[in-house]
C-alpha cells in the first residue's frame, strides 16, 4: 500500500432512522488515490459524494469495509487530513491571519505567524492579514480557508464542493488556484463536485457514482497536459471526457427510473 494516499475496501455506509427504518448510502465502494493525484467524485445528487468524503476524513465510520490513508486505518479526525467545505467556517471574530494560525495555535506550533503569513502569500491574500471575513468576499473568504488547512500540513486534502457558492467567475479563478496551489505542494485530493467542467479541469481521474445506495460505476483518467489553462476547456480531450461523464450520468438516472 506504499503507492497509495487514501484506500476505500468495499465500503458501506447505513444511516438509521427513528421514524423510516435504514438509509443504505453507500454499497461496495472501493477506492484508491495515489499521492499527489487529484480525484473527483461527480454523481447525482444524495448518491453518497460526501459521505464518503466524511468516511475518509473520520467525521463517521463505514458500516463495512476498510478506510485507510497512508496505510493507517482512519478512526477519527486528524491534522493528516484538511477539509474545506463549501461554506468557509472561517470564526468570523478572528482576522484572516488569525484564523489560520488557530489551529497551528492550538497544536503549539511554533512560528505560526511567519507560517499563516506564507501560506496567505500563497494563495494570494498578502496583504489582507488583519481583515475580518466580513471584509472579504466570498472567494477570499475560501482562499482563507485554504490556507487554514494548507497551514496544517495535511497529506490529503479534502474538499467538499469548495466552490459551489461562488459566482462563476470567481469559480474559475478558484479552480486555478486550487490548480497554483496542487502546483507547489502537491497534496492528495479528494474533490467533491456537481459540476462535470470543475471535475475535468481539476482532477487527474473522474470517479461517476451511482444513484443511492452509492458506488463508483466507472473511473476515466484525463490525458489533459499539465499545467492547464481555459484553453483545455475547447481541447478534444476535454469534449471526449465530458461526453463519457454525461453519458454515464445519464445512465445511472435512466437505471433509477426503470
């Protein structure tokens, strides 16, 4: 497993309810990112996207199955693996400097402010340190909160629709961020998204998940060169990848009807 970042063995996911008895939301998934890749999850919606994203940063436990990162079972949260959510969860009484040294603060480590300083040069806030997220907009209020898990030094990056709040401009030039960012520190990440052009642009592989109860029907491996620009976006290889994604989409809901 030492070629491995995150490992899925056939997992399961039960939900049980009071009032409707068990919500089986994932069935079998297995999954293997390699580190430094970066893979999407797409699917319908409520098909277990995030779920599993929760399974592998340790906010819940499989029912059945195995979820490893680096080799180590996962049983609980841990500073191995940063999440960002698509709401920024920024403390809105703390600057921007101060909301990613927190948890370096915590932790105790040392030279937090020359280490929160680094990583808002990163993702392009200098200069905006002693803001409050209210003075922010929406996409820099996510670059904070990039830079709050960057800080932390996490092998894999989780990203729960990190983007799906912003306007589209805005979007795109997060994607490229996130893109400068893989760049430079070549962390392993786990991108959730609904958007099948986000997942494409991003990712090294696009894993399709099925209606609930959740598994990955089929995984496709972009041949887009790196690094990409919006060029990519008219490039075959694109217009190949998008029409094999929407086609396996629109066979998993065609199946859910039947």
């Amino acid at each position: 497993m030492g070629n491995t970042s995150v490992v899925l063995r056939n997992v399961s996911k039960q939900f049980h309810r009071k009032t409707s008895g068990p919500l089986t939301a994932l069935s079998d998934v297995n999954l293997e990112i390699a580190p430094g890749e970066i893979y999407a999850l797409v699917g319908p919606s409520g098909c277990g996207k995030s779920t599993i994203l929760n399974l592998v940063a340790g906010f819940d436990h499989p029912t059945g199955g195995s979820v490893t990162v680096d080799g180590q079972p996962v049983s609980r949260p841990g500073p191995d693996r940063g999440v960002v959510f698509q709401e920024h969860g920024l403390f809105p009484w703390l600057t921007a400097m101060d909301n990613v040294r927190f948890g370096l603060d915590v932790r105790k480590i040392p030279d937090s402010a020359e280490k929160a300083q680094y990583f808002l040069r990163a993702v392009g806030l200098a200069g905006f340190e002693k803001h409050y997220p209210r003075e922010l907009s929406g996409g820099m209020r996510q670059r904070v909160a990039l830079a709050r898990v960057l800080a932390n030094g996490p092998s894999v990056i989780l990203m729960d629709e990190p983007f799906g709040a912003l306007d589209a401009q805005t979007r795109l030039s997060m994607q490229e961020l996130l893109l400068d960012v893989w760049t430079e520190f070549r962390p392993t990440i786990l991108f959730i998204t609904h958007d099948v052009d986000e997942a494409i642009f991003v990712a090294d592989r696009i894993g399709v998940m099925t209606t609930r109860p959740g598994r990955i029907m089929t995984e496709l491996r972009s041949a887009l060169p790196r690094p990409r620009t919006y060029h990519d976006l008219a490039s075959a290889e694109f217009g190949r990848l998008k029409e094999q994604i929407l086609m396996s989409i629109r066979e998993v809901i065609a199946a859910k009807t039947e």
